[in-house]
C-alpha cells in the first residue's frame, strides 16, 4: 500500500495505459481521480476500482480546455483537500505525411498532447508547492526521442513534453515537487489497434524484447517514479520500450 491516502490525478484513464495505471494506484491504496473526456469509459474504470475494493472518483475532462484543467483541480480539492500526484497520460494522434497534414490535424495533437498538459500542470501545481510536495509525470514517447514517418505533430508535442519535464524539475525541484517523463514504444492499447498487422511485426521485430509492450509496463513505471523510491529521481525521461530504437 505505497499511496495509501495519497491523491493521484490520471488524465485519460478510462482506457488503455491509463486505465491500467489507475487500477495499479488503487491496488496500492491511492484515492484515484479518473479523468477523461469519455464519461462511459472513466465511470468504468471507476466501478472496475471500486468493484475491487478501492477508491475511484471521475471527472469529465478535455485537457485542451483551460477552464475544465482548473475545474478538476478545483474539485479535487473539494473532495480530498490535497493533490500528491498528478501523471498526464491523456492523448491522440493524428498521423499525416507532411504535405497532408492539415492544421486541424497538427492543432488538435499540440493542443491536447502538449497544452494540454501545460493546463493541468498549472492547475494544480500551486496546490503541490503549498503542501511543499507532490510528483507530476508526462506521457512522452519515443516518438518524441527520435521521431517518426507521418507523426510530424505527435513528434513535435511529445518532443516538447520532454523540455517542459527538464525545465519544470529545475524550477520545482527546491519546492519538493519532482518531475519525471516516460517514453513508451509501442504498446498495445486501443491507440494501436489501428495500426496495420506489418507494422507491429515490424516492430516487434525491431525490438529486443521482440514483443509489443503491454499497458501493466508503462503503468509499473508510472508507479516507480511516483513512488518514494524514486526520492532522487526528477528531471529524467523512462524509455519503456523493449529496447527499440525507430
């Protein structure tokens, strides 16, 4: 029970790695607040937590809206009257070549995979400096360590998650807030789903592990860097990715 009584924000935890990772946090005693913007599946990773004995809260939440960011933060507050954690796992992709990609498609991937986070840092960072700690934790990916065909925007915003991670744990760090980015590689989720068969033999072919990651591999990363045996850590960006290099 290492978050027994610690308040933990997962954005975009009612499917995939998220929810996974809300379901690691509760196992170990976390108040666990499920955001999302899908109302049915949040509720449902709810009723999984609770159906298994541990302490579920959902808020509806589209991370691109400033005043929804605030909001949760808000009633978070309400409900628990701290905020020990907050791991920004929502996001998307519109993958495009370059010369397809229209600005919809490049401004709906910035707003919710960078801004996005930029919005739910900010609101409840305030909380964390006040209670003089907390961890926050960024979805990256190794997308964004080395690029790749068709994903120009997704590249450009997970890129950016890791100089925003830097740069927060050098300003937070004397405010006992620590910040810390994880890169997984391919993983089965519902956001790979689509992705043609090739491509994932291609992949898994290409990794050591010669296997797709599973969604209990990004969330045991979310819980070691949100856990106190990661005292010393911040600043640092976890590749859980077989060993792949794209």
């Amino acid at each position: 029970m290492k978050f027994e009584n610690r308040v933990v924000i997962i954005t975009g935890a009612g499917s995939g790695i998220g929810r996974e990772t809300a379901l690691l946090f509760a196992l170990e005693g976390a108040k666990v607040v499920v955001a999302d913007i899908n109302e049915k599946s949040g509720q449902g990773t709810v009723e999984e937590i609770e159906k298994r004995g541990g302490h579920g809260f959902f808020i509806k939440l589209d991370a691109s809206i400033r005043e929804q960011s605030i909001k949760m933060a808000g009633d978070v507050l309400e409900k628990y009257g701290r905020i020990d954690v907050l791991i920004n796992n929502a996001g998307i992709v519109q993958d495009a070549l370059i010369l397809k990609m229209t600005e919809d498609q490049w401004d709906r991937v910035i707003n919710i995979n960078l801004k996005g986070v930029f919005n739910c840092i900010q609101a409840v960072v305030g909380t964390m400096v006040n209670q003089g700690s907390g961890v926050i934790i960024n979805a990256s990916s190794i997308v964004g360590l080395f690029g790749n065909v068709g994903q120009t925007n997704y590249a450009s915003a997970k890129a950016g998650l890791i100089g925003m991670t830097k740069s927060l744990a050098k300003e937070l760090g004397k405010k006992g807030v620590r910040v810390n980015a994880v890169a997984p590689g391919f993983i089965a989720t519902p956001m790979t789903a689509g992705v043609p068969d090739k491509i994932l033999e291609m992949m898994k072919e290409k990794t050591p592990l010669r296997r797709l990651g599973e969604p209990r591999d990004v969330a045991n990363a979310y819980l070691y860097l949100a856990s106190d045996d990661a005292g010393f850590v911040t600043g640092t960006v976890l590749s859980v990715d077989g060993g792949l290099v794209i």
